[in-house]
C-alpha cells in the first residue's frame, strides 16, 4: 500500500529533513509514526498527501507513484486518501454537516446517500448535537472530530491522520483511537502521527520512530486493552 523507497526531502533548497526513508506498509495495517518535535512527522504526511515531492527516491501509495504524478492526477490521487490535518484544515463559511457533506459532494455522491452518510459519520464522532454550527463555534477539539469525521465519510482503503486527538481530553481521545482501530480492523490502512505514547503505549502495534529525519526504529508492541 504505502513504500518508500530511499526517500531524501528537503524544503526548497534548505538541508534534509528526510535521510534515507525506506518504509512498507501493508493493506490493512495499523501503524503508529512517534518522534519529537521537527523529526519530520508531518513532512512525512506531505509526501505521502502529494503536497511536497521527494527530492530523492520514490514514495508510491496504493499504486500510484507519487513522484511521477501528474498535476492533473493529484485530485483523483487524494481523493483516495482519509486525511486528518494537524491543523483541521475545515472550511469556515460551511457548518459542521456541510463541511463532511463537502468531501462526498466532491465525490458525485448521490443527495440522498449524503443525507444517509453524514449524520451516521457525525454520529460516530459524536458530533450530531453540532451539525449546524460553524467552526468557529466550537471548540478545538470538536473541530479536530469534524476532520476526523471528513476524513471518515467515504470510506478510503487509507487514512493517515496527523495528531488526530492532539486537542482532546485523555478519555475522549481513548474513544477516538479506539474508533480509528475499529475501523482498521474493517480493513482500512491507518497511519496515525502521535505525540501521545499514553496512547500508543495502551493500543500497541506497529510503532515508527522518526527522529533527525530519519527512521530509528520500527517495532511491535503489544496491546495493552
Ligand atoms: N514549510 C517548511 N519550510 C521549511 N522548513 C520546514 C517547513 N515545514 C517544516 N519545516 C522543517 O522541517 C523539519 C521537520 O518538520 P515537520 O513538520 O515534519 O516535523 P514534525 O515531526 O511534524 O514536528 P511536530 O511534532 O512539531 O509537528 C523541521 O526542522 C521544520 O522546522
Ligand atoms: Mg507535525
């Protein structure tokens, strides 16, 4: 599903904050990406959107060559992907429905399976009593569950969420990695960058640990549940 191969990226022309990435990632796994602060978490995540491109090597997705792509490919490539933004990324003139609504309308999704599909994936985040605020309206957290809930909505094959409970309470961010396991053992791909070894320490799993830009480590650890 997901491989890099001798992957070097660096922003424009400052210094490398990726060295020699070389990662697989299988159909169906559930995996942790951990390290500080700067160690190159969320560059990961922009190559793998298509928002940035490999100085070196190649990263493909589900098929799809990411160095190689065309511009007019990228739209079609990311609607392949679930992605869940470190910084939610919603869209302030849309209320909460709409802005899930959004990501199947893009999709041609019929009116009547939107009317079905968003309430049921507002439901799950538990997000139903908001459905008619605007982001602006409720708190961060929330927002980080109206992300959650686009990035859910049309069932992708991957989702790769960047610290998708990096602004929830303890109990609910319990809830909502619980619900991403659910669905990965649904057969979805999840990839989930974390700060919170609470919280990987608790699930287990696979867990990668980025530090200095490069891997340091890449290990199972059991589940604790
Ligand atoms: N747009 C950018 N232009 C130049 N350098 C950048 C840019 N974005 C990030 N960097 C640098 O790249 C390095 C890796 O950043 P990245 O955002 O991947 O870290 P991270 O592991 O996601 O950190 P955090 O846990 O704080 O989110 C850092 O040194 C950062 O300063
Ligand atoms: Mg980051």
């Amino acid at each position: 599903m997901i491989e890099f191969k001798n992957v070097d990226f660096a922003y424009e022309s400052d210094s490398l904050v990726l060295e020699n990435i070389n990662l697989k990632i299988n159909d169906g796994e559930f995996v942790f990406i951990v390290g500080s602060s700067g160690a190159g978490k969320s560059s990961i995540f922009k190559l793998l959107r298509r928002e940035e491109v490999a100085t070196k090597g190649e990263v493909i997705v589900g098929g799809y060559n990411l160095s190689r792509l065309s511009n007019k490919d990228i739209p079609t490539y990311r609607r392949t992907l679930g992605v869940v933004f470190q910084d939610f990324r919603l869209i302030k003139s849309m209320t909460v429905y709409e802005n899930v609504a959004f990501a199947l309308r893009v999709t041609n999704v019929s009116s009547r399976d939107i009317r079905r599909r968003v309430p049921y994936i507002l439901g799950l985040v538990g997000l139903g009593p908001k459905a008619k605020k605007y982001p602006d309206q409720i708190s961060g957290g929330e927002q980080q569950r109206v992300s959650l809930a686009r990035a859910l909505v049309n069932n992708p094959a991957l989702i790769i969420a960047d610290e998708p409970t990096g602004n929830i309470d303890p109990a609910l961010a319990f809830d909502i990695m619980h619900l991403l396991f659910e669905i990965n053992r649904a057969g979805t791909t999840v990839l989930v960058v974390t700060h919170d070894m609470k919280l990987v320490d608790k699930f287990g799993g696979r867990v990668i640990t980025i530090e200095n830009g490069k891997v340091e480590s890449d290990v199972v650890k059991e589940s604790k549940l």
